[in-house]
C-alpha cells in the first residue's frame, strides 16, 4: 500500500506539481490556479495566456522588478479605481501594459503607468505638450483610467471586452463583434480581433497569475529599486533636475522615477507652480533650494519663445553675463511655414517642433486647438536645426509619431 501512494503522489508531483519555468508547467495547474484567483474582475484561462506566462518565468529578472514596483504603484491604482467604484482587479491592466513604468511610450505615442493613447488623455483633459505629459503622473492618469473603464463598462458589461476595447478602440472591438455574430463572450471574439489589440485580455490573465503564483516558480520577492518615502517642493519657476539633484544629492535618474510627469528633466514655469518629489532622506538640503537652485538655466535647452519673458524665468536672480547670454539666445529662433496635413493635431504638431500649443496658438492667433486641412501655420524654431524642422513638412504621420515617440 505504501508503494502504491508513492507511486500516486510522484504521478500527481510530474504532472501538477510546482514548476520552475514555463516548459514544464501543465495546463491543469495554470487553470486551477487562475480559477482559484481571487479577483475583482473576470480572469479566465485559455491556452493563449500560456505563452505570456511561460515568458514572464524565462525573464525572473523582469518578473522581480515588477514585484517590487506593485508594491509602491498598486496602492496609488487602487486608491484611483476605489475612487470611481471600479474593481481593483483593473490594476494588473497597468501592470501589463507598461509593466509599472510610468515613464514607458510606445511608438504610437502611448504614454504613461496607463500606455494612454493622446486621444484618450485629450478626451479627458489631461495635459500633455513639450516639457509635461500628465499621462505620466500615476494619480491623475488612474483617475481618468477609471472613468475611461467607467464609460466602457457601460457599454459592454463585461471587463475582458473593457480591456479590449481599451487596447484596441470600442470602434474596432464593436466590428469585431458584428463579425462574430454579436456575440459579447470574448473567446467568441478573439478570433476575429486584430493581432494588436487581441492579446491585451490574456496578458493581463499572466500578469495577474505571475504576480500571485511568483514564489511558486522559485522567484523570490524584491522591492521598488527607488526611494518611496518622498517630501515635496512646490516649483513655480523654470527649473532642471540636474539643479534639483546638486542641491538635494538626488541622482536625476531618482528624480525622473518620482517625477515622470516633466517629459525633458525641466520644470517649467507655471504660476500655480508643480509639485515635485524627492527622497525624504535628502529633504534635509530643501531648506537651501530658495538660494541655490533658482538661477535661470540654459535657454536652449527651454526651446522656448523668441521672445523670452524672462521674468518668467527668474529674471530677477540673473545677473552680469547670465543676462548677456540669454539676450543673445533670445533672437536664435527663425520662422518656417508648416501646411497642416489630414491626421494632424495642434498637440502632435507641438511635440514634433519641440514647442507648445498655446505658442503655436499664439503665433497663429488661433483662438481653439481646433486645425484646417491645408491651413499654413506659422512656428518658430531653433534657427541651427531649421533643416530638420523643414523636414517634417514632407513627413506622412506614421513618420511623425516616430519622432515624437523619440521625445
């Protein structure tokens, strides 16, 4: 007897047993595993999540930086989706998408913890131009993430067709539909889905399972490679994160971790001012950022009007050959003629100039975002890259999302 339970339970060890990487572990086990989840919203197995697991486990190193960042990024996810009534279980959809980095773009120009598209981020108006993208910011993307889950859900009443339909737009998710017989199962669907938004649902099937069953695989456990506790400087003057990081010993590379928000290492001015984290071990220095931070720094790298309020900028501490310098940079910027193309927006457009909509705005006398096809705009840029800019005139839109995504 005793033989024979041995036998039974080296049986149930080969074939359900705990696996080290994604070859030997069965589809039984996943689909136990994955139905015993105990998730907000719906995770169902199918044998296209397999290959999304088995690489999670080939790459632990990948998988343990994800850990360690869930462990700061979820509680700030799930404070969001609570706000707007909505399962937390939506988390692992950011978990996939940008694996927790919300400085992460993609080459159509999704951005931020969310991968939110520009149009998605324009529909609720969050801000995003050449030196802030709001997509970036984990609190404010997540509440416009949820009420975006929000709108969808009433629509579809189903989370795998929400995520879906994120991934892909509702407009092609709804063809989608129409060819599969209308039916609103999302297996029943999957077939019929384009190759770039069908496999977001089961992703985020292995993320979820990856980030629950880790330890199971011989992955051990990590913590945010950055400093969590933070104390805050509200900034209402131009400044760079190297000036920040002289004064505090913040390396930048921390200081773009807790700050993904300002897309070119600069704060720009803003009357209300931004908030801008550091570690809290070295809030000690803050105290000294009034005398020695606020200086005007280098305007080339502002790329900002041609004619520079430098009272926005602090003139009021430049002194002597600061001042001499940037009354020269000043009249650096040349005009050129850009013809507006089908497909384009004033938001893209600023981005590819390395300008911001309301300049372009202003040098237009443009009174909305609004554009016309074949319309002329007028757009100062640096006068030593005028040969690139003019270059962009003859770019098709798949061109110019290339270079924005470079930004």
């Amino acid at each position: 007897m005793a033989r024979w339970f041995l036998v039974l339970g080296l049986f149930f060890f080969i074939k359900f047993g705990s696996a080290k990487n994604g070859d030997s572990i069965s589809d039984e086990l996943l689909q136990s595993r994955i139905a015993s989840m105990n998730s907000t919203i719906e995770l169902t197995w199918h044998p296209s999540v397999k290959p999304f697991i088995e690489e999670y486990l080939n790459n632990p190193e990948k998988v343990q930086e994800l850990v360690g960042r869930s462990k700061y990024y979820f509680p700030l996810l799930e404070k969001s989706l609570k706000a707007k009534g909505l399962p937390t279980g939506l988390k692992y959809l950011a978990a996939t998408a940008s694996a927790l980095d919300p400085s992460a773009v993609t080459t159509n120009g999704a951005s931020g913890i969310w991968m939110m598209t520009y149009a998605v981020s324009k529909m609720y108006k969050l801000k995003v131009n050449t030196y802030i993208d709001e997509r970036r910011d984990p609190n404010k993307s997540s509440l416009v993430a949820a009420q975006h889950f929000k709108d969808l859900y009433s629509i579809y009443k189903s989370w795998p067709l929400v995520i879906a339909s994120y991934g892909c737009s509702p407009v092609t998710l709804n063809k989608c539909i129409r060819i599969s017989g209308n039916s609103l199962y999302f297996w029943d669907i999957y077939p019929h889905m384009p190759a770039f938004c069908k496999d977001l649902y089961p992703k985020v099937v292995a993320t979820a399972y990856i980030l629950n069953y880790y330890k199971e695989h011989g992955i051990s456990t990590a913590e945010p490679n950055f400093e969590v506790a933070t104390d805050s400087l509200l900034i209402n003057k131009w400044l760079s994160f190297d000036q920040i990081s002289a004064v505090t010993g913040t390396p930048v590379n921390e200081l773009r971790e807790l700050n993904p928000i300002f897309r070119k290492d600069i704060i720009p001015f803003n009357a209300e001012g931004y908030v801008v984290k550091v570690p809290s071990s070295k809030s000690k220095n803050i105290a000294f950022l009034k005398d020695s931070v606020y200086r005007l720094i280098n305007v080339a790298d502002l790329q900002a009007d041609p004619v520079l309020n430098l009272k926005e900028v602090g003139a009021d501490s430049v002194k002597g050959k600061e001042t001499s310098a940037a009354s020269e940079k000043k009249f650096t910027k040349k005009k050129l003629i850009y013809k507006v193309k089908k497909g384009d927006n004033i938001g893209d457009l600023a981005d590819c100039f390395d300008v911001t909509p309301k300049e372009i705005k202003s040098w237009n006398k443009l009174k909305s975002n609004n554009l016309k096809y074949g319309q002329n705009l007028n757009i100062w840029v640096e006068g030593a890259k005028i040969g690139y800019y003019k270059k962009i005139n003859t770019m098709n839109q798949a061109q110019k999302k290339k270079i924005r995504a470079k930004d």
